[in-house]
C-alpha cells in the first residue's frame, strides 16, 4: 500500500514527520508529545514526565498560540518581543500569543510537571479564511492572558489531538478556524458569548449583568444592585453567578477592571494614573497591584510595551509556505527522545 491509498487523517501512533517550524525545547527527552497537522494549522499537546527545569525558544513566520493547562513555576520567566517579560508563577488556564516573526523564550523551574498546547497558524491560510477579520487589526502580541470562550475552543483541540479513538481531520480544521475567530475577538476586545451553565444565570441574566457591569465599570456596585437586577435573592444571585462565570461577582468586575485598563494603556497620549482612576482603582498603587498580579506586568511596563508592539508589528510581514496542495495531515503521539 502506497502513502496514498491511506487515509488522508487517519490516526496514528506510529512515528511521523515532526511539525515544521515547532518551538524548540530543552531538554526534549522528558516530554510525551501529541500532534496533529492540517490545512495550514498544527498543534501539540504536550506533557512533561519530569520535573527539570526547561526553556523553550520560537521565531518563526508562523502564529503561534500557547495554552498552559497546568504549569506552575518557582522561578522562571515569559518573554515575546514588544513585551516586557512576565514571572508570574502559576500560568494555569492562561495564554499567550506570538505573532508571526516575534520572537518568545520562556525558562521555567517547575514546581509539578507541565500540561501544555501549541498551536501554529500559517498567516496566509488565516487571511484567506478571515480577510475581513484581519484587515482592520494589527495582530499584536498577548502574554499571559485570559479568555473563557477561547479557552473551550483550546480544550476541545487538546482532547482531540490527544484522542487515541479520533483522527477527525475535519473537525480539527473547523475547531482550528473557531480558535483564530475567538483569539481575533479577544484581541479586538469584543466581549466573549456566555453559554448557559445547567443552574447558572439565564442569557438575558447575563446579558443584563455584563451589561450593568461595562456601564459602571468604575463604580463599587452593592451586590444587592445586581442581585435584584436579574430578580434573584442575594444567595441564589452570588452561587448562580459563580456559576456560570466562574468567579465571584467582585473577582469579575475586577477582571473587566483590567480588561479594561488594558485597552486604555494601548493608546499613545494617556496617563497611566488617570487609567487607573478612570476604570475604578482608588490609588496608583492599589492600580499596580491588582494590574501586576492579574498580567505579571505594571501598568507603566504594559504601556510602554504597547508603544513598541504598534511601530513594530506595522513593518511585518512574512508568510510560511505549506505544502502545495494546501493539506498537510499527521497525527502522532509519542514520547520525544533525547
């Protein structure tokens, strides 16, 4: 049998091509390695069997989108060019984003093994699915951030890719196209769609709560206000809400706080102090505080970041060539040797 008479995703454990560009880890061998190629998109799923300190490098002309399902660090850091570097230590269910021809490293002294994605993205193939969504927005690089709706769309790609049952080609295409749509909203700031949880807040609860939220944003709101808003008792309105958005209403603001203040640092002419005021902190340092502990970075630190990220991403332009039928479709899971 010929490699063209078998099936074009069929899933296999048996060894395969490596997925070319891939970031480059060291040391290698102490990592179990699921993969899966597409049509001009990859990702791996990556879990550490030791617990050795690591560093990992990318440059390339290829998107790349990291998802840190379990990685706790004692000592280390993240770094994207245009971005100062973050130390964060606990960078569970967080992400970061590398735009095509940046450069990222990363070192970690992990504190238990890792549970990690990678996901790359050929530039040309995302413009061709999503010219609309690409033309009005430079792609600049996230560190460490957060975004529930992304995240689903990252846990279905990881259950797949590490299925040993599954070899859906066409469903890891379709769930690829879904990640770059959610990865562009949040770059756009659009806020994500909320689905209802089984004994959570109702569409238009939820709709009413982002809503009265985004309004005051700066506002210390009684949580009596938002409780009778959605015509619920204080109990059922505060365990409902956790519910579906995964965190107190207090915690929630806070993150929209933030959010926020984010989209305000990125323009030029703006007083760090006055973002800080404008979105509900009392102080510049409890602004510093909060904003460092939520990005790993001060407010001054992400301002300045974001002054070098829109000169520098406006001169970028590089394309990965994938192959010419436009179809590249491996699937592997294996220990990686040393």
């Amino acid at each position: 049998m010929t490699d063209r008479d078998q099936a074009p995703w069929s899933h296999a454990y048996a060894k395969s091509e490596p997925i070319i560009p891939c970031i480059e880890i060291s040391p290698s061998h102490i990592w179990k390695r699921c993969t899966m190629m597409g049509h001009g998109m990859a990702a791996e799923a990556l879990q550490s069997t030791k617990q050795d300190k690591v560093i990992y490098r990318f440059h390339a002309p290829t998107h790349l989108l990291v998802a840190y399902e379990k990685v706790e660090r004692c000592a280390g850091e993240t770094f994207v060019e245009g971005l100062p570097p973050s130390t964060l230590h606990n960078l569970a269910r967080k992400m970061t984003f590398v735009p095509a021809g940046h450069k990222y490293h990363e070192c970690h002294e992990p504190r238990t093994n890792s549970d990690l994605m990678h996901f790359y993205f050929d530039p040309a193939t995302l413009s061709m699915h999503s010219k609309s969504a690409f033309a009005d927005i430079p792609l600049t690089p996230r560190l460490l951030f957060e975004d529930s709706a992304l995240w689903l769309t990252v846990a279905k790609l990881k259950s797949l890719v590490e299925s040993e049952a599954s070899g859906d080609q066409i469903y890891f295409e379709a769930l690829g196209r879904l990640l770059v749509c959610e990865l562009i909203r949040n770059i756009r700031g659009t806020p994500s769609i909320q689905s209802q949880v089984r004994g959570g807040l109702a569409a238009w609860q939820q709709r009413a709560l982002t809503t009265y939220i985004d309004q005051h944003i700066s506002e210390r709101i009684p949580l009596t206000n938002l409780a009778h808003l959605v015509d619920l008792s204080l109990y059922h309105f505060c365990r409902a809400f956790k519910q579906t958005f995964g965190k107190p209403p207090h915690r929630y603001q806070t993150k929209c706080r933030i959010e926020q203040a984010k989209v305000l640092l990125a323009k030029p002419a703006v007083s760090v102090t006055q973002v800080g005021l404008t979105v509900g902190f009392g102080s510049p340092t409890e602004f510093a505080r909060v904003f460092r502990k939520s990005t790993g970075l001060t407010p001054s630190a992400f301002h300045r970041s974001c002054a070098v990220v829109t000169s520098s991403s406006l001169a970028r332009s590089s394309v990965l060539r994938w192959p010419k039928n436009g179809v590249r479709s491996t699937k592997s899971c294996q220990p990686t040797s040393g």
